[in-house]
C-alpha cells in the first residue's frame, strides 16, 4: 500500500471522493474550500479522519506535522518512540528527532504546557 502525506494544519488536494466520504469527512470537522482543497487541523479526531481517508482513497495514509520548537516539517518514521505513540492520538502537538535530543527535559515540559 502507497502512503499518501497529509501535512496538519495546511491546505491538501485529495483525489475526488465519494459524496459519503465527503459528508464524512466535513462530519469530522475537516474543511474544505474551493480552489484551496482540504484542511485537516490539528485539533481534530486524527485517528476517525485517517480512517475515512484510508476507505475513500483505498491507500495508506501519514500525518507531517511542524516540531512545536524549531517549526520544521516532521513525521513519526525516525522516532524512536512510533511504536508506543501516534501523531494521530497527541493531535499533531509533537516534536522532531533533533529537538528532543538537544533540549533539556524542563524545556520539554515548558513547551508540553503550551501545545496541550
């Protein structure tokens, strides 16, 4: 199966979708805007909008998320914690590889108190 990248928070094409899909997808609170495509925030139901997508597109899809620290575009391939966590189930809300190991833990929890 081909993954598909969903970056949260930004403005994605998709391929046309069924007109349930559709309704499904507004139901989860994504948005959609003529011209822009789709926008899936990242204070939605992650996990339920993955699912819809997967059945409509019949293919994989992977949140891209920015690092809460440094903005730069991460995804979960080359954490050392993407067995025990999921993008999907902290909202997006997530740091990249470098910043977790160039940051103090106190930095860590002074920005966890921001972005949750």
């Amino acid at each position: 199966m081909i993954s598909m990248k969903i970056k949260l928070g930004s403005w994605v094409t998709l391929p046309r979708l069924s007109s349930q899909g559709f309704r499904s997808l507004m139901s989860a609170g994504v948005m959609y805007k003529t011209g822009s495509g789709f926008l899936i925030g990242r204070n939605l139901d992650l996990v339920n909008v993955k699912r819809i997508l997967e059945s409509e597109l019949k293919d994989g899809v992977y949140y891209v998320f920015s690092c809460a620290v440094c903005g730069r575009d991460s995804d979960c391939s080359t954490c050392e914690y993407k067995f025990s966590c999921s993008v999907e189930k902290v909202g997006g809300k997530c740091i990249c590889g470098p910043c977790a190991d160039e940051i103090s833990v106190e930095r860590l929890w002074s920005i966890a108190g921001d972005i949750v």
